[in-house]
C-alpha cells in the first residue's frame, strides 16, 4: 500500500488539470468479518491523506489468484496503474513501482489520451 501512496499527489495533479479524470487506489484485502474490515478501513484511511479518502476503494476477496486473473494483474506484490474507459476496458497499463521514469510515461499518455 506504501507504494501505491507514492502515486496520490501525481494522480491528484492530473485529475486537477483534466477534466473528466478520476483515480482510485484498490487495495485488495482477504475477505474478513465486519469487524476484521472496520479495523482495516481505520488504519488505512490513518494511513491515506483524508482529502483521498473518496478515492480508496477496499475490495474484499475469498480467492486473491482468481481476482488477481480476471483484472490481468501478473504479481500482487507490485502495485499496477491503470487507465481504463467509461466502459471499464483497460486503455494503458504499467507496473507501478513509483519513478520518476513511470511519472513521466503516465503524463505522457494521459497527455495523449487529453490531446494536450
């Protein structure tokens, strides 16, 4: 999760000079009690920067192999960005571990995908 909180004030930057650009961090956990997640949601939101609380997305799995198949993530261990469509179909993807050689290739193709 460390890494991934490296991206936030990138992806901020972007959304705010392109309108109609969102982003999510989606940490996936195992699937636990109610309490388990409460628990869980509180440390991460103490670990997140509250203005990106909306942005953080828990998903709660029974079978991490299966969801990390079906959403084309190679390895759990390195965080993936991803820019998809309003459909929900993956236009760029990268591994995401934060440098400044990957915060260059992400504005680029969000400067292509904007036409700046």
């Amino acid at each position: 999760q460390e890494e991934a909180l490296s991206w936030l004030p990138v992806m901020q930057e972007l959304v705010d000079s392109h309108d109609g650009l969102s982003f999510y961090d989606i940490p996936l956990a195992p699937d636990l009690s109610a309490i388990e997640r409460g628990l869980i949601m509180l440390g991460t939101k103490g670990m997140i920067d509250s203005a990106y609380h909306a942005n953080v997305i828990m998903v709660y799995t029974e079978n991490r192999e299966v969801f990390l198949e079906v959403m084309g993530i190679p390895d759990f261990e390195i965080p993936q960005l991803v820019i998809t469509n309003m459909a929900g179909e993956v236009i760029w993807r990268i591994d995401a571990l934060y440098s400044e050689e990957q915060v260059i290739a992400l504005r680029e193709q969000v400067a292509l995908l904007f036409g700046d």
